[in-house]
C-alpha cells in the first residue's frame, strides 16, 4: 500500500509541470480514477482544504490522501513521493539553466510550455465547476439538475474579484459563509 501510494505521487510530482493548478487532473486521475481512494466529490473537498491550508495545492493533498489512506506513514509516504522528483529535477534545471540560458532553444522550450499548462489549468478548472454546477452529474443543455444557488455564488464572486479586485481569502470566506446561511434551507 505505502509503494503504491509513494508511487502514485511520485508520478504526480514527475509529471506537474505549472505548479498546483496544472497538477489537479493529475491528482485526480491517480487518486479518483485509477486508485479510487477518494470519490469525485471527496476529491473537491480534499482541493477545498489544500487551498485553505499553507502550502503547495499538491503537497497538501499528497498529505491529506497519504493520512486517509495509511495515518501519518502513508502522510510521510505520499508528501515525499510528491516532493522528491521536484526537488531533483528543479536542482538539475538550476544547473543547466545557469549554464546554457543564453541560448535562444532553452527560451524555446519555455515558450513552448507554457500553453500546455495554461490548458491543464483550464481542465482543471472545468471539471471543478461541473462538480459545483451539477454535483458531479453530467451536463445537461435543458438546465435539470444545476445547482443555481452555486452558480449565483459563483458569478457574484467572480464580477467583485475581476472589478472590484477584492482578497480573494474575503470572498472565499464570504462565500462559505453564504453557503452555510442558505444550503439549509434550500437542501
């Protein structure tokens, strides 16, 4: 269980590139699809506190899934094998990149990244809020099923945060405090 679980967040440190955000489907797909140690909607949970907790989006999450999975081993299990193919590829990047910035391939392949990660971050995103919308069901065009008191909450925080540019910690805390106030009545 412990090699499995190292394993799995080895993978996911391997292969996030992008930082926390772009790593999401990857957890996922480890730790959802192929190992089912989490449902989708404890998979959103698990997302929700990595964000509220300092730290990485990915670390967080290795610790959380390590703790539900194998106590504070599987927790230490899990962080390191999340942890340790960033910390020798990052040191193996330094060199090379203080060798060799100057050349024009090296800003190349920086470039070249970049749109792959903006898509990793979309999907994740994407597959958030049909979990939020429609409680993890599919889609529908006709609207059955959609969550509006979420989509309200949502767009309302997204206009103050695109132009009234608040803290995002505020409206995440105001938001969760309107989630609480109607949810109640409305479940």
């Amino acid at each position: 269980m412990y090699l499995k679980l190292f394993w799995s967040f080895f993978q996911i440190g391997l292969f996030s590139f992008g930082g926390g955000y772009a790593a999401m489907p990857l957890i996922q797909n480890q730790v959802v699809d192929l190992n089912g140690w989490l449902t989708m909607s404890e998979f959103a949970d698990v997302i929700t506190i990595s964000q509220m907790t300092p730290g990485p989006i990915g670390i967080n999450a290795a610790t959380f899934v390590g703790i539900r999975i194998g106590g504070i081993q599987g927790a230490i299990v899990a962080t390191i094998g999340c942890v340790l193919p960033s910390c020798v590829i990052v040191l193996s990047l330094a060199y090379i990149y203080y060798k060799y910035r100057g050349l024009d391939t090296v800003q190349g392949v920086l470039n070249g990244l970049r749109p792959a990660v903006i898509a990793m971050i979309g999907s994740a995103g994407v597959a958030l809020m049909i979990l939020a919308f429609w409680n993890g069901k599919a889609m529908t065009i006709t609207g059955d099923g959609i969550d509006y008191v979420a989509v309200s909450i949502f767009t309302i925080a997204f206009v103050i945060l695109r132009k009234w540019k608040a803290n995002p910690i505020h409206i995440m805390v105001v938001a969760g405090l309107i989630g609480l106030c109607i949810y109640p009545f409305v479940l």
